[in-house]
C-alpha cells in the first residue's frame, strides 16, 4: 500500500508545509522501536523462544506506550552438517504484540518458568502497586498490594533493578522509600532529588519479596551516604552488589553523566556488612556476574570533568578480592592497538551479555565507533593469570549501520541494526567459532522488522553519507542527508565529495544541526524529525565537532577550556564549505540545536549575524554564569571552561569566574543577533532551566520594537509543560516538528 503523503504534489507541500510536516513525523513514529529482548529457554534444541520489547507512540491518548512480541525461531542445519562454514537457516514466526499497560518492569526467572511484574495501577484516588508472580500456563500463583510498602517502582537506567535469586524464591528491586517520620518535625525538610529525568528519584530503597512460601516484605535499612541502584544477586546469591551513588555533600544529576562520585557494593541480604568492592577507583557503575559467577565486571569513569568520557572496564575476582584493569581507557585510537578501536563509551552493562566459546570467556557490550555505534566482544580471558586467551582483546563485531546490543544467550545474540533511512532490524547473530587471530565468527540474520510499507515512499526520498571534508582534522566526521528524487540502496561511505548527491536540481536549503552534550555524538541511525525535514525538502548536516565522544580521549578533552571558541569554528567552517562547495543554497542556511547543540547556535547567529537566516533553538544553555545556580549540574559550568570544581566540596561562582563564563556564553553577543529564532522550551527542565531561555526572549523582544518595520527579525518562543530538556513527550514532539516546519518555511522559504 502507498504512503498517504506519495501523490503529494509540490504545490500541496509549499501550500500545507505544517501539515505535510506533522502527518509525516507522525507517520514515522507509529513505526514501533525495539527496546528489550530475552531468549527463554525451550526443551527443544532446535528451536528459540524470543520475546521482545517493543515502544510505540500513541498519538490518540498522547503516551508511549509498552508492547511484547514473541517470536519462535527454528535453527535449521544446511547439508554439510558440522562444517564451520555451514550458515544456519534461520525460520521465524511472530505472534502478535501485547499491550503491557500498567506494568512497570517484568522479568522472566532463569529457568523461564516463572515471570514477576511490577505493576502500578493509576486512577483519580491514587496510584496502587503491586507485585506479581506468573507460572507458565498463565497461573496467577501470587499478587502482593505493595502501595502501602513504599512508593513508586524505579526503571530507569541508573537505579532500576530487577533480579532473581537462582533458585527463585527470592526477588529483589528498587522502589521509592516511604517516609518512617510520622510526626511534623521533618515535614519541610528539604528532600533533593537526582535531576533531570529522575526529579521523582529521592530516597530509593532495596526490596526483597519472598516469592515462594509467605510473600513477606523486607524494605532493606537506608545505606550512609550513599543511595543504591542497579541491585544484583551476588555468587551463591548469599549477597548483594548493587551500584552506590555518593549523596553527600549534595545530588548531581546523574542524566548523561557518567563522571559521578559513585561505586560498586557488596553487602549481606539484609543490608548489613557493606564492603566497597571498587575502592580503588572514584566512579564505577554497571556490575554484572560472569556465567561463571566467579567474576564481577563493571565500568569506571575518571570523576568530574566531562559529562562523558572514555570508559575504563574492570573485572573483580571473588575468590582473590583484587581488581584487574581489562580495557584502559584510549587516549587516541591506532592501528598498533586493535585497528583503531577508540574506547568504551555506553552507561550500562546489559546482565545478559556473556558467552563462553572454546574455553574462552566475552563480554559483549555496544559502544560508540566514531559516526557508529557498534557491537565489541571483549575477551575476558585474555590477561587472567590462569589462562592465555586469544590474541585479540578486543573484537568489532558489526561493520555497517548503528547496532545495539539486547541479548546473549549461549551461542546467541539478539541485537538492532538501523540506518539513517532505514527502521531497526531484529537480528539474530549465530556465534559457529572462535579463532585466536580472528576472534568471533558470527552468523547474522534478521528475524524481525517492523512493517514500513506506509513510510516507504518518506524513507526512498532521503539519501545520506558520512564526510571529512577537512584534511587537517580528520575526527570531524560530518553525517550529511540529502532530499533524493529517486530510490537510493542504502551504503555507508566515508568519501569527502563525491558522494554528495547532485539529483536535487534547485539548490536546497540546509539545516545545520550540532549536537548537544558537548560530549555527546550524532551517529548513523533513524533520527525522525531530520526525515521529516528532508522529506520537506532539505538538506541537514550533523556535525561531530571536537570533544564529541567515540573519537578517544583526546578527542573529548581538546574543547575543555575551550567552549564558545573552538567547536564554533568548526561548525562554522562545516556550513561555509557547503557553501563553497555551491552544494545548497547560500541564502537559505538555518541551525537547528538542542541544549549545547543551542549553546552553538547562540554564538554562530551573535558571531555572524548575516550567515544565517533562521534559528532553531531547544532549551540551550545561553548564559553559563546564570544557569550555574539553578541546574542540576552546576559543575559543568566550571569544568568546560577549565574551571577547578570538586565534586566533594561544590564551588560559587566568583566574580573572576562569572566573568569568565559570560564572556564565553552567547548572551555576550546578543545585541548582534538579528537572525529569526524559534526558542523552544521545557518547563519542567531541571538541566538547563527555562529562566534564561525567557530572559533571552524577553530582551530580544524588547529590541525588536527599537528596529524598523522593515527589519526581518522575528522571535518566537514555545513553552512545552510537562516535558524536560529532552523535549520528548509526545504533544511537545508534535508541537515541535509543527512549529520548525512553519517557522523554516516562512524564513527559508519550503
């Protein structure tokens, strides 16, 4: 079936380009994403019961909602029965989604027998909270009302847990703590919370529930000074080990910031005898038992500094109570260390991720490749006193598209892999051998894609490839999509030129996009506003400036000291060779920016004011030294601009320091702004907080009245309620892609 929008013409475009625009984005995102999957074990060898986990926008009720999907895969031999090079046949069949409503978190027992959901039932009284236990067959066997225990369940990735004793009859997980002060004493007391996107998350407590026998109830005592998270069972599951965020002397925001006071735990089942298993190391996060259960592995960060830097990869041994060092942090990648492997970027660990292979132990994990990200087995064995190993330690196993990472199971892996124009598939790769040269050989093949057929003709009209156009900085790789009359295959390319397609023949206007962070990265995968824009008829670059993570160390630390200078030149430079290059239309170039993507913008419309001819801007910072006393992380104020902050002792901002940061903030060059600006705004951001978004508004509003009738300088703000930094609820997406969409179309011109 053809998309509605194909017999579009032209004409209705430049007449509805808002409309055209809304039922675009919206068409693209009722296309389900895949966020989980779990392979259950069966009594047959040949066949893989896989259930997945699927997120899908409901446009109607303004939510997104949680579906499942089973699948049965049957693995079929080829002739030629045990030969290595024999690919398996893969056959799959897919059982309709299930809505999971009201449930929080659910997670299968390890011997799939038995399934525990979380469940928080809302109505106008209140919110109820239960904890049930599901038997094959469908048996209710247990139900617990847990309302009165403690408050919300967390699922979020820096506290959330759900875990299983081996022998299933315990579970454990984290809620909200309930107040035990009945009295008044404490009832203004001030209760921080972790910031952005964890606003809720203030007291959160360990829960074990007796599942077998009489459903008791224990909420585990309040640790000293730290708040757990990320709770696992431990060997012989005699013990906890859960990730401990340091709260004292205040709450960072824990968002996006992996340079946080926190450490790996040990305790009893009770909470009692706690032992700091990652004491030599100020940051650790992400424990996980090895199949064995003998090891621990999680990841370090250096604390303070940077958001996100290059990770380190520890391994602690139970029995010899040492750490051990597995993977360094990459200062900057080289062919002498496994073919120019940049680092570990990611924030977590999946506890499903480990395979034994001939004696041979890995950690499969997802990370950041430059423009990519990409699927890496890590050897475990390599470098542990009692065995040799392979020669690689580390192993890409994934060459094209963005992948990430869902399953593990013996010789299974479930993963997604997308393109900027295409939707993620469900993979399943087959692990058939290891080679001490060669590492894995995996067999991949897709078992399940979402239906596109309605977005086919949204998805043909765009073309896109990764470019260094720049000689003399060749980490600013720059992902460019291009509207294209015709159907294109999709590849993934790394030429400087000649790969900028030339089938549009009016120069198209462009929409410069730095991203946010500034430690962050654009890489290749589905992005649905920029198809939007490029089904509209644009061209949109995403620029990896210096100190964009996957690119080394180095990389990350070459813009501290030097926000408001260096990554503005690049960006700058980016848009100007576009230009040169007679590729778009000169007098139709706009930015587009969210958070330090909007930072950027700021200072490129104040530092040359006649280049641009529209602005978009999301909640971006644009006055550091104001933003620095009401953000959830007011080190980053200090840090990026080479600034001493100690996570153990916070700082004021001094006059030297103020002076410092408003010089290097785009509220230095406002009275240079003439360039239209869409300011869009949450009102709930607790990161970069709306006040100076206003305060912005507010002056450029009143200097507008001082200029002629005939200046085209125009500002327009949006307030999102309900809604984050992020921006992404659903009436704010929408909101959005419509207000850009007018707002582009009355500036440039489409």
């Amino acid at each position: 079936m053809s998309s509605p929008l194909e017999n579009s013409s032209t004409k209705d475009k430049n007449k509805d380009s808002e409309s055209i625009a809304v039922n675009t984005f919206k068409s693209l995102a009722k296309i389900p994403s895949y966020s989980s999957a779990q392979i259950l074990p069966t009594s047959s060898t040949s066949l893989l019961l896989i259930e997945t986990g699927l997120g899908q926008r409901d446009f109607t009720r303004n939510i997104k909602r949680k579906v499942t999907k089973q699948l049965v895969v049957s693995i079929q031999k080829n002739d030629g029965g045990e030969n290595e090079d024999d690919k398996p046949t893969v056959i799959s069949t897919s059982f309709s989604p299930l809505d999971l409503g009201d449930v929080v978190l659910k997670k299968h027992s390890p011997s799939g027998k038995r399934l525990v959901s979380l469940r928080a039932v809302s109505d106008n009284k209140g919110t109820q909270r239960f904890v049930e236990i599901w038997e094959n067959g469908g048996n209710l066997v247990l139900i617990l009302d847990v309302t009165d225990t403690h408050g919300d369940f967390y699922s979020d990735d820096h506290f959330g847990s759900l875990s299983w004793s081996n022998d299933e009859k315990d579970i454990f997980y984290i809620a909200e703590r309930k107040s035990s002060d009945e009295s008044n004493e404490k009832k203004f007391d001030y209760n921080p919370s972790w910031g952005e996107r964890l606003a809720n998350k203030r007291i959160p407590a360990i829960i074990n529930v007796e599942v077998v026998g009489t459903g008791k109830i224990i909420v585990l005592p309040e640790f000293d000074k730290i708040d757990p998270g990320q709770v696992i069972f431990g060997p012989e599951d005699k013990t906890l080990i859960f990730t401990g965020y340091n709260k004292e002397p205040r709450q960072f925001g824990l968002a996006a910031c992996t340079n946080r006071l926190t450490g790996i735990y040990q305790c009893d089942l009770d909470g009692c005898n706690l032992v700091h298993i990652s004491s030599q190391v100020s940051h650790a996060r992400s424990p996980c038992l090895n199949l064995a259960k003998d090891h621990l592995i999680y990841l370090s960060n250096p604390s303070g500094g940077p958001h996100a830097q290059c990770s380190e990869l520890y391994e602690y041994d139970f029995s010899s109570k040492k750490n051990r060092l597995v993977i360094p942090i990459v200062r900057s990648p080289s062919e002498s260390f496994n073919q120019n492997f940049p680092g570990l970027y990611g924030d977590r660990i999946s506890s499903n991720s480990f395979a034994t292979i001939d004696r041979n132990e890995f950690l499969l994990m997802h990370s950041y490749w430059r423009s990519r990200r990409t699927i890496l087995a890590v050897n475990l064995t390599t470098g542990r006193d009692d065995c040799g190993g392979g020669d690689k330690i580390i192993q890409n196993l994934t060459s094209t598209g963005s992948w990430s990472l869902l399953n593990v199971w013996k010789n299974y892996i479930i993963a997604i892999q997308g393109f900027p124009n295409k939707f993620h598939q469900l993979n399943l790769g087959v692990i058939t051998g290891f080679n001490n040269e060669k590492g894995l050989k995996i067999d991949w093949t897709v078992i399940d894609q979402p239906n596109v057929e309605e977005v086919s003709n949204i998805l043909s009209k765009s073309t896109w490839s990764i470019i260094k156009p720049f000689e003399d900085k060749p980490n600013l790789e720059i992902i460019l999509y291009q509207p294209n009359q015709a159907t294109t295959e999709t590849t993934e390319t790394t030429e400087n030129t000649e790969n900028i397609s030339s089938s549009v023949k009016k120069l198209p206007p462009l929409i410069v996009i730095p991203h946010g962070g500034p430690h962050s990265v654009s890489i290749i995968e589905i992005r649905l506003f920029i198809q939007t824009l490029v089904y509209l008829g644009y061209s949109v670059v995403e620029v990896n400036y210096s100190g964009s993570i996957g690119f080394g160390q180095d990389y990350i630390e070459s813009l501290i000291g030097k926000i408001g200078h260096l990554e503005i030149d690049e960006v700058q430079s980016t848009a100007q060779y576009f230009v040169e290059k007679n590729y778009v239309d000169p007098n139709a170039i706009a930015l587009l920016g969210g958070s330090h993507g909007g930072f950027i913008s700021g200072h490129l419309i104040g530092k040359f004011p006649d280049f641009y001819k529209a602005c978009i801007m999301n909640n971006p910072v644009l006055n550091i030294g104001a933003m620095s006393s009401a953000t959830d992380i007011p080190d980053w104020c200090f840090s990026e601009l080479g600034l001493p902050y100690d996570l153990t002792k916070p700082s004021i901002v001094k006059p030297s320091d103020y002076t410092k940061m408003y010089e290097n903030s785009p509220i230095a060059n406002i009275d240079k702004v003439k360039t239209p600006i869409l300011l869009q705004l949450g009102q709930n951001d607790k990161r970069v907080p709306h006040i100076d978004g206003l305060q912005w508004w507010y002056y450029l509003k009143g200097q507008q009245q001082t200029k002629g009738e005939d200046d085209q300088f125009e500002i327009r703000c949006k307030m999102y309620s309900e809604t984050g930094h992020s921006l992404d609820s659903i009436e704010a997406e929408v909101g959005s892609i419509d207000a850009i969409s007018k707002f582009l179309k009355d500036k440039i011109g489409l």
